[in-house]
DNA sequence: TTGTAAGCGTTATCAT
DNA sequence: ATGATAACGCTTACAA
C-alpha cells in the first residue's frame, strides 16, 4: 500500500514494445494506428492501469487546461449552489470540469483563490465578487485573453462580462403589488447599503413609490443583512408612531427574518414580500408571496457568455439580466392595517 | 486584445539577467539568494505580471497538485453546500484546492467526474456517492496511494475512510420522542428504500419501537422521495382506517413535503419529526421538531481523516459518525388525536 | 504506420 | 550565491 509510481505512456509503449508517440496517438484517437497495435496498446493501458496525466498534457498543448474556476461568496448558501448548478450543467457537454472555491465574502478570500486559479491556469474565470473586493488587479489577466465573467454582482474597476438578475425592475414589481393592494407606508429591509444587490433593489423600491406618488420615508428604511437583525428591524418598524403597513425584504435572509419577526410579534397581518423565493415559502401562514430569482437562468448565462468568448468572440463586454417573477401567494396581497 | 504570451520563469529571468533557476529560488523562498538578486528579480516579476505556473511546479516536483476532488451529488442542496464549506474551511490552511463537481445522482456522472479528477492527479478524492454507483474501480487507486474518502453515504464494494451521521441512532430518538408524547401508530416516510440513509433510518425506527414493545406495521411506512410523493403519501396514511397520529418524515424533501401536505389537509395537529434542520422550521405552525444533522462536521470530519492519510497515516480505514442533535420546536410534541 | 527529437515551465542535482 | 543540465509526462513536427 505504499506509494507505487503511477504508469506512464512510456510504461504502458515499454510493455508494448512501441514508442511513447504511438501510445499517445492511441489515446488520443488518431487514426493512424494499425488495429493491432491499437488493441495491443489498449490491453497494455488496462493491464498497468493508465490514467493519462492530464497536467502533463496541458501544459504541452497550451498552458490552458480545461478547467473553470468559479468563486463564489458562500458554499452554504443555496442561491450560488443553484447558480452552480446552472453552470456546471451548460458546461458539462463541452467537457469543462468546475473548480468552486468560496471567499467567505471576503476581498482576501477572494483575491487567494483568484491566483490560485491562475496559478493553475483555469481556462476562465467565474466570479461573484465579495462585497469589499476591488477587480484591478484582473486587468492584466483579462489582457492575456483570460475570459472573465462576474456574477450576481458586477466587478469594480474593471470592465468584462457579467450577469445579474433584474433587481431594480424586480424590486419595483414587488412594491407597486403592494402598493395596488392599497399600502402606502411600506417599509425596506435590505443587506448592507455597500452592496450592489441592495442599493438597485432600493431603487427598484424608489422608483415604485415615485411612480406611485407616495414620498418616500426614511425612517422605513432598515439595514437587516442576517435574520436576527431583520427581525429587530421589523419589531423597530412596527413600533413606531406612523408604522408601516406592508414589508419589502430585499433577500433572503431579511425575509426569513421578517417573517421570524411578525410571527414572535403576532402581526401576521402585516403584508410582505420578499425578494429571492424560500423552500417553504408556500407553506408559511400566510404564504410567502416573493419576486423570485432564477439562479439556474443565471449560471447558465454566465456559461454561455464566458463559452462564447472561449469560442473567440471579441465584441465589447456583455452584461446580461435575468428577469425575476413575481409569485403570488398570500402575504403580499394583505390589506393595510 | 489577442493572446499574449505569459511571462514564465526564463522571461523573468532573461529581464534580470540571472538564470530560471534563481528566479525559482526566489519563488519558492530559498535563503541560498542574495538579498540584491532576490529584491531585483521580485521587481522584474512584477513588471511582468509574472504568475508561477502550478501546473508545470506540479508536474516536476510530484505528479500529485494540491487539489482534492469532491464529487457530491446535487450542487444545489444546501446539505451538500455546508458539507462543503465545512470541508473548505478544514483544508484552507493547510493550502488544499477544493475541486466540487456534481454527479446529478447518476452513477455515469460519478464515474465521468471521478476519471477527470484522476486525470488530473488530485491529492485526494472525496465521493458522496450516488445511489447506484459501484466503487470497485477505484480499487486500483486506492492501491497508488490516493487517500479516498467517502461522505454521508457509504461506498460499496470498497472499504475506505468514511463519514457519515449517526443516522440510526439519530432516528430511534426522533421516534422515541414520539412515543414519549404517547403515540403508538407512528408513520415513517422515508426516501427510496435502496439508499443507505433511509435504510439506516428505518432501523433506527423499528430500534424505538421494539424498545417500547409497539408492534411494527407495516402499513405505516411509506416512500416519499420528493415533495410532492411525500404529501401524498401523508395524505394516504390519514386516510386509512387506523391512521397514523403521529408521522416521522425521514429527511429533508420528506418533512418539507408532509409540513406541506398536513397544510392542505388542515391537519396541523398530526405530530411531526423530520430528520435534518430546515431553515425556516421555527417559523411554521406549529414549529417543526427536528433530528438535525451536522453537516459541517460531516465536512470538516472527512478532512480531517483525509489530511492525517495525506500526513502518512497507514491505520485501517475508520468510520467516524457524526452525532445528530433532537430540536425540540412543537410539532414533535404534538399529543395523539 | 511508426519513430525521433525537441520542448512546454518548472525544479533536482551537481557544479562552480 | 548562482548556473548548467536533465528530467517530469506529454505532444508537435518532421522523418523514416
């Protein structure tokens, strides 16, 4: 059981009493190999149990094997195991193999696995960037041909593709359904105002009040980037004098934590949407009605942006959006006080 | 824009006017450089955007990268996701890659990932296997050395290291806890019967039952191995003339899908223990009761087995088993019609 | 149809 | 402290 040296061409053409290249022609299908060599050279790979080195042979073809890396946030999080998901299935035919790494949502989480992607010279890059990161240094990546494709949010100080969900429109979807089911003191719960996703998804809720002609409230604007601190801030909100009437969680953890929230407050009654759908969203009483996202559409995108590049398409950066879907199931369509 | 050759070694080295094997020196940090050559060759590197090629370092230094491959079965699961967090985490340290490929629970995608990772020369292998795979082939590798670890499920036709949750005796007290709240027709729906985990489950059930002398029926077991089979399984059970007061879902999709249908039947009152946490299991009426698993631990138990095999521990292969936690919410506590 | 030589980017070994 | 040379396992280009 100690460490035996792995066969090599070399081994398997020795065992054949051919050369390394015939072996190599064998394994690489080329036709121009005499059917009993070949079945000789087979017998032999089978019998020493060669695997062909694929380092070896990238490295000798192009330096690029063939190999994605995608980092993302958050191995826990479903949402980017769903984008995945969508990825790995839109790669797969064209036989790229998916490296997944996660920065803990932190620019040195990220910046330590983008060069030991680079080091390992992935084909491409995939990137849902952290929150605080900067995208400078991929520059000079993106000069030697490098494709790059962020997601979920765009980079920063750099110009490439990317794909994101429609967030402002979305996020406007959501809160004129409220609104049309008469609210006219809504509240948003969103992540840390530092994060893209947030700051278009409050525009979003913006544009519905101005198109509405509701003015806009400050003081119904909360911060709730985990479930603890949402359902402080829904507590907070209904506490108030004016309160809000309806809820507009911006994620999913705000949501989870709003309803959390209105459930230990007893105010079920408060009407909510969420944005991002939940597992179990149907089941809640009332059922969570939410603009969902589509990960798998995402990944997907994200994949064919960064094959076709790979295919040699040099127009300018793309970015995509993908369309959210309002889901209606109860909470959202509550009355005003 | 086109393809720019990337600086290597020789280049760095031609800039600074020494040979790639000081340049190498500096890379790796031997001391054997003066302190002049050493800070004009991290200059010259810079100024190229000099990246050490891993593949190549690889390739000479021992065929082995420091890559390890997980092979899971569904990226977008959010069990597999902790896993693999708790994984990451566990290996971050110590410089280890993590490579995650999924295998849609087939045993084809299983075989096809676990070949390209050979192919690649990982360090290590760590498999959630699918249902129906085999595990012979990987025999052979076993035999070179590779350490291989299998998660959550154990392999078959194999015996290697293995991690898995206490499954059983995580179930018989689930159950148990049932029979403590005074029910006697306890129903299990579980997934299909040919996966490990539902096997051991339905052990630890009849286990529960046998210790409090109720007889076993039959009738009451059902499979339910989505959503929707398991609401209409919970269905089926209600209706039947000496009905389940009490249901033990035996994972996830399981719980999910019976919280679901005692929501449409209104039949709230039915007593419930699902087998692993959900996220919004606090938040439902009543609140769920859970047997829940660690799936972090499962994570961070196989790398930890992995680095010791890849640190030389020859022992025999070891199973560890990860302890499961009862939640106590609500549902669970439910009394019998 | 098969073989030879050279080289991909790095490092081990032995010199200097 | 630095260099020359060979080698890792494979493929390309050319030759036989």
């Amino acid at each position: 059981m100690s460490k035996v040296r792995r066969a090599t061409m070399s081994d398997v053409a020795r065992e054949v009493g051919v050369t390394a290249k015939t072996v190599s022609r064998v394994v690489n299908g080329e036709n121009s190999v005499s059917a009993e060599t070949r079945a000789r050279v087979l017998a032999a790979m089978e019998k020493l149990g060669f695997q062909p080195n694929l380092m070896a042979r990238n490295m000798r073809v192009g330096a690029r094997d063939s190999t994605v890396g995608l980092i993302i946030p958050d191995m826990g999080n479903p949402f980017f195991g769903t984008v995945a998901g969508g990825i790995e299935a839109a790669m797969r035919p064209r036989g790229l193999t998916l490296i997944v790494g996660s920065s803990e949502e932190t620019a040195e989480g990220e910046r330590s696995l983008t060069s030991t992607f680079l080091a390992r010279r992935v084909t491409a890059l995939l990137v849902v960037p952290a929150a605080d990161s900067d995208h400078h240094s991929l520059r000079a990546e993106r000069g030697t041909g490098l494709p790059i494709v962020f997601l979920d949010r765009p980079p920063s100080g750099l110009t490439t593709d990317c794909v994101v969900s429609a967030n402002r429109e979305g996020a406007r979807t959501g809160v004129a359904h409220l609104i049309a089911h008469g609210h006219r003191r809504i509240a948003f719960i969103g992540d840390l105002p530092t994060l893209y996703t947030r700051r278009e998804r409050f525009q979003g809720y913006r544009d519905a009040l101005a198109e509405a002609g509701i003015p806009f409230d400050r003081r119904l604007v909360e911060t709730g980037h985990d479930e603890k601190a949402a359902a402080a801030a829904v507590a907070r909100l209904l506490a108030a004098k004016d309160p809000a009437t309806a809820v507009f969680a911006a994620n999913n953890f705000a949501a989870t934590g709003v309803v959390l929230g209105l459930a230990r407050l007893r105010r079920q009654e408060v009407a909510l949407v969420g944005f991002d759908d939940l597992p179990l969203a149907e089941v809640l009483e009332p059922a969570l009605t939410v603009v969902a996202q589509d990960p798998e559409a995402i990944g997907k995108a994200a994949a064919e942006l960064l094959m076709a590049r790979l295919d040699g398409d040099r127009s300018r950066a793309r970015t995509v959006e993908i369309p959210t879907r309002l889901i209606v199931r109860g909470s959202g369509e509550l009355p005003p006080g």
